[in-house]
C-alpha cells in the first residue's frame, strides 16, 4: 500500500532542516570565532529578522485557526489559538522593539 506524502509534511520537513541548518551554522561560528558569532547574532541583523518573520507568520497562523475554530463553535481551541496569535504578536513587537527600528 502506497502512502500519500502531503504538503503539510513537505513543509515541516524542509522548515526543521532550515532551523536546524541555522543552530548548527550559529553553533560552529562560535566554535570558530566569537566575533563571526556575534556579527551573525548583532542587533538588526538577518537572524533577527527571521525570527520576526516566524514570529509574525506564527501569529496569522494561530488568528486563522482562531477564525475557523468559530465554525466548530469550541471555546476552548477558540480561546487557546487567540491567545497563541496575541502571544505571537506580542514576541514579534518585542522582536522588532514595538517599531522603534523603523520610526527612528
């Protein structure tokens, strides 16, 4: 019997690759250098961008399965995937200094 790979898992897939391509990046630049390091980890710097990125995209995913949960009428994952997307939301502000970054 043949097994149906979905997107879904595609997906997973090549985004745990990403993530764990970036630790083991991060990991042999401080291995390597203290200074590559932290030239990598500096403040508005590409790794600090991507975690906005996740962040945000985190955030409209949680608000989306808030919205649909609304067609199953269950509180609780009503509740809990609100709560996520503001938790999210509120990570990328603090990721981003709450635009500090962009209206200096």
């Amino acid at each position: 019997m043949k097994k149906n790979i979905s997107w879904i898992t595609i997906i997973d897939v090549v985004v745990y690759a990403l993530i764990i391509g970036f630790v083991a990046y991060g990991k042999i630049q401080s291995d390597v250098s203290p200074e590559a390091f932290a030239r990598v980890i500096r403040e508005d710097g590409w790794v600090e961008y991507l975690t906005a990125l996740f962040l945000l995209l985190g955030s409209v995913l949680f608000a989306i399965k808030a919205v649909k949960a609304r067609k199953d009428n269950n509180r609780k994952k009503i509740f809990f995937n609100a709560l996520a997307a503001f938790v999210f939301f509120f990570g990328l502000g603090e990721e981003i200094s709450w635009g500090k970054e962009f209206f200096r």
